[in-house]
C-alpha cells in the first residue's frame, strides 16, 4: 500500500523533512512506514493501513502549517505523532497565533489542551485553567491579555495572586505595595517581558493600564472593561475565591489559573480553586478547562517526572483507601 503527496517545491520539502531529514525518520518509526521522494512527489509505503492513513495525515497536517507560515519545532512533530488521534487537527493548533505587542509577533498553542484553553478564553467571561507547571496556564493568559489590550477590547490588564504561601500577611514585608506582591508576580511578569517592551510595561503601569495588586487589595472593587488574571489560585481559601470571583464587572474577562497538587495552605483548610472549580463548572458562561502532562512545554523531562508523582500520588490514595 502507497500513498503519493504532491510538494510544491525543494524548498518545501526540506522544511516539512527536517534538518538530516529528521522528521521523515521520527514518522517512518513511529508509524512503520518507508519514504522516498522524487519529481516533486513524496511516496508513502506501508503493510499497515492504520500506519499509512496517520501518516499521511500527519504529512498533510504539517503542509498546512507550513504553507501558511506556521512553524514546528522538533517538539511539535513529537507531540503530534504521540497524539495523532486527536479530535483537533494539530495544524489549528499551530496555525492560532495570538497576536501580541512586542519583538515577539504572535503567541501560538503547542498542544490540544492549549489550544482549548485559549478558545475558551475567547468564548467565556470567566475561564479556570486547572493542571500542572509547564503547561502555559499563566503564559497564555497573559497572551490573550495583551492581545484583548492592542485591540482595545479591554482598558487595562489587572493582574492578582495570593501574596504569600498559606496567607497574606504583607505588612513586615519592606516599601511600598508593588515592591511587596512584585516577589510573588514574578511569573506573570517574566510572561509580559516576554510579549511588550520595557519601556511601554512601565508607561503602562505608571497610567493604571496595568495594575498589579495582592488578592486581598481586590476586595471592595468592581472591575469594569479589564482582563483580569488570577495566577497561582490554588493558594487561595473558598472565601477569597468567591470575593475575588464577584469583582467581575461590565466589558470584562476574568482568567484563574493554578495547580492544586501544589497548594501551601495548611492542611484543614480547601482550596477556593478546587472548590471553585466543581461548583461553578456548569454555570453558563463559565469554562473549566483541565490541562495534561501532555500539554507541557518544558524540558520533556518534566512531563516525566509529573507523570512519576501523579502516579505515586494515585498509589497512596489507593492505599488509604484500602485501609
């Protein structure tokens, strides 16, 4: 069995192989087939249909991207031969750029989970984005952020966490109110650097077009035409959450983020971001969306190692349980 896929030119073809023909090596593995290409045409061979559909569909997919400018980086063609079966074809994935204001022209999802979280961010007022570290929770909030700014769908960014682990007792901390919670924004902050020059970050902080404030500063307030990022949300308790939860006002967008198998509250105490997360996935207008391990963007080797401590995890509950 053979398939034949049409290139367009060399050029084409040396970016969809790969440098050393690279990516042609990772699909003939992963799916048991041999390639040759000849005449502008890449054949595909294989004794398994199932090995030849995916990939040529695989082949097809990455054309896509590439012929409308998109790029893949090794990391990309690995995921997408791991998860050749998913619902989302991966070139709508690589092909959602987020346009930002910077050196940086556009952000971009590099996984099926991101790319549902970021589509939620459009279609919901209120977005939960539960799951592990690396896996663009904060990063593509802040995208979305500064894009719904540039396009003046917003007036100005807020961005909250929790202050301090289990609490937030600021006030032995030195100077003034930034230099207090900036420690704990780090995250957020090294994700804007990323996406607007130093200068126009400054302006806009010194105008109030972006405000950065601890948790507890957001009570009282009704936040009218901004987008507002709770980062680091498992830290705060169900009380928190629900004040923080009705500052939303008119012309507003609200993104919570966190990991709750990462939460420092003391032990008798829930995490306003799990509790939150159950009660309110229903309500309309409101999306929880789940990332995976697999939606990491690190080093691949901590998609490792959170898969080794969900599973220990997974195996103490078992435990418990059993006695």
């Amino acid at each position: 069995m053979d398939k034949i896929i049409g290139l367009k030119d060399d050029s084409e073809a040396r970016v969809l192989f790969g440098k050393h023909d690279e990516n042609l090596k990772k699909i003939e593995k992963a799916f048991e087939v041999k390639t040759s290409f000849s005449s502008g045409e890449l054949k595909l061979v294989a004794n398994n249909e199932e090995g030849l559909l995916s990939s040529e569909k695989l082949v097809n997919e990455f054309l896509a991207v590439i012929r409308k400018g998109g790029h893949l980086s090794p990391r990309d063609i690995d995921y997408s031969i791991k998860n050749v079966n998913i619902t989302v074809p991966v070139s709508d994935i690589f092909l959602d750029k987020i346009e930002v204001s910077s050196k940086r022209a556009y952000v971009v999802p590099r996984s099926e989970g991101q790319k549902r979280y970021i589509d939620a961010i459009r279609r919901h007022d209120i977005v939960f984005c539960i799951g592990p570290a690396g896996t663009g929770k904060t990063y593509l909030a802040m995208a979305m952020a500064v894009n719904a700014l540039r396009k003046k769908l917003v007036s100005r960014i807020i961005l909250t966490r929790p202050a301090v682990e289990a609490g937030e007792s600021l006030g032995f901390l030195p100077g003034d109110i930034y230099e207090k919670v900036n420690p704990y924004l780090r995250p957020l902050y090294d994700a804007l650097h990323d996406m607007m020059e130093p200068d126009i970050i400054k302006d806009h902080l010194d105008r109030g077009v972006i405000e950065v404030a601890p948790l507890a500063y957001m009570r009282g307030r009704t936040l009218n035409d901004s987008f507002i990022i709770m980062d680091e949300a498992q830290n705060s308790t169900q009380d928190q959450m629900k004040m923080f939860l009705t500052r939303l006002g008119f012309d507003s967008k609200t993104v919570i983020t966190g990991d709750i198998t990462q939460s420092d509250l003391p032990g008798h105490k829930k995490s306003g971001l799990i509790h939150a997360g159950s009660l309110l996935e229903k309500v309309e207008g409101i999306k929880v969306v789940n990332t995976k391990s697999k939606d990491v963007v690190r080093h691949e080797l901590v998609q490792k190692i959170i898969e080794v401590y969900k599973d220990e995890s997974e195996k103490k509950n078992e435990n418990i349980n059993k006695n």
